[in-house]
C-alpha cells in the first residue's frame, strides 16, 4: 500500500510519514501541489493524504487536476473546518476529511478505513493473452506475476486492453492520458507505447503499430 503525504509543513509531514511508515504502508512525500502532480503522473499511490493550503497550486487545484481513476483514495488535511470547505472537498471526489489539529490515531484509524475500503470494491478484470487487469486496483499480471507499470504506461494498457482488436489513434491516446496532467506530445505516446510493449514481452499478446493509423493490442495465435 502506497501513500503520498501532500504537506508544507516539514515536520508535520515528517511524522506523519515515520508513523505510517511504521505502520507498514510505503510513505512519499511531496511538500507541493505540483511536485505532489509529478509524483502522481509516475507513481500509483492507494491514498493521498492532502492539505488544502500550499503554496502555489493548492489543494483543490491538486484534486481538480488528478484524474480520479487514476489515483487511490483522498483524505484532506485542512485547518480550514468550515463546511462550505468540507463540501467542496468532497464534492471533488475526496474520501474523506480531518481538520487539523487532530490526534495522529484517528488519522491512521481513518487511513486504515479507506484502505480497507479501497481493497473491498474489487475491480473489473480484464484478460489479453497472459495479462490480467485489475481496472480498479490498478494492478496487472503475466500470468500470476505482478506486473510493474507507471502511471501513463497503466493508462495506456488500460486504453488499449478495453479495445482489444481495435485500431487506436496516438490522438485516442493523448486524449486519454493527456487530460489528467501535462500536455503529451506525440513522442511521448511512442515512448509510453513502447515501454509497454517492452514489458509485455512473454505476454502472449502484440501491440502492432499501424503507421499513420495508431496501435492494435491483439491476442498472439498460440500454435499447439
Ligand atoms: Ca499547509
């Protein structure tokens, strides 16, 4: 289980992360909304454990930003405590809210609740060849090996395996992967796209490129 902590003030954040860490979750974080941004666009993380007030883009711009099938759970952090706040935090798809100050107890109690919570919507499962999809875990496999996937290389598979046998266009993918961070450009879907094959090497599946056209994710032919 992986957390970013989106926190400015250092020691805050400092041991709220020693303290989940020893609680057993994989702790990041970030002490900005745009390196928080960053740290999301590469790294899946099961919850972000986000204050409202940073410096430049704040919190509601972070959440505004993140593409929510692309990122875990949300609990906001704020000393804001009023309820216009609350609502609107919620009404961007936040989880859950804690106003500061509060006892470091009910916020590993609360983190464990969305966790669990997390765990239990158990996703859709999409199979190609030997790959296994977890579309709400965002979790994948080669037959039971788990399959190491950044956050855009996920998109893009993801993009891909709900079209099986289908053309797509690098627009297609710019759209899908585009819309949720920084612009993409064209090289960089070759890149993505390319990574992933690379990774999907003993999949038993093919990303064929079309040139002009786009990608075809298709199931290779097993010869008994
Ligand atoms: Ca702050």
């Amino acid at each position: 289980m992986r957390i970013l902590i989106v926190e400015d003030d250092i020691p805050l954040a400092k041991g709220l992360q020693q303290a989940l860490t020893s609680s057993g979750y994989v702790v990041d974080h970030a002490a900005s909304g745009e390196a928080a941004l960053d740290a999301c666009l590469e790294t899946f993380y099961d919850l972000l454990v986000l204050d409202l007030g940073l410096p430049g883009m704040d919190g509601f711009d972070l959440l505004q930003r993140l593409d929510p099938r692309r990122r875990g759970a949300v609990l906001i952090l704020s000393a804001r405590d009023g309820l216009e706040q609350r609502v609107f935090g919620l009404d961007l798809g936040a989880d859950d809210y804690l106003s500061k100050p509060f006892a470091l107890e009910e916020l590993e109690a609360r983190v464990r609740a969305l966790l669990r919570r997390n765990q239990a919507q158990a996703g859709a499962r999409l199979r190609l060849g030997r790959v296994t999809v977890d579309t709400l875990g965002r979790r994948a496999w080669i037959g039971d090996e788990p399959l190491e996937l950044t956050a855009r290389e996920w998109g893009v598979l993801q993009y891909m395996l709900l079209r099986p046998g289908q053309v797509v266009s690098k627009e297609q993918l710019l759209q899908a992967l585009g819309n949720w961070g920084k612009p993409l450009s064209d090289n960089a879907i070759e890149v993505y796209v390319s990574r992933v094959r690379a990774k999907l090497q003993d999949a038993g599946l093919s990303i064929r490129t079309l040139r002009g056209f786009g990608y075809i994710i298709e199931e290779l032919n097993v010869v008994a």
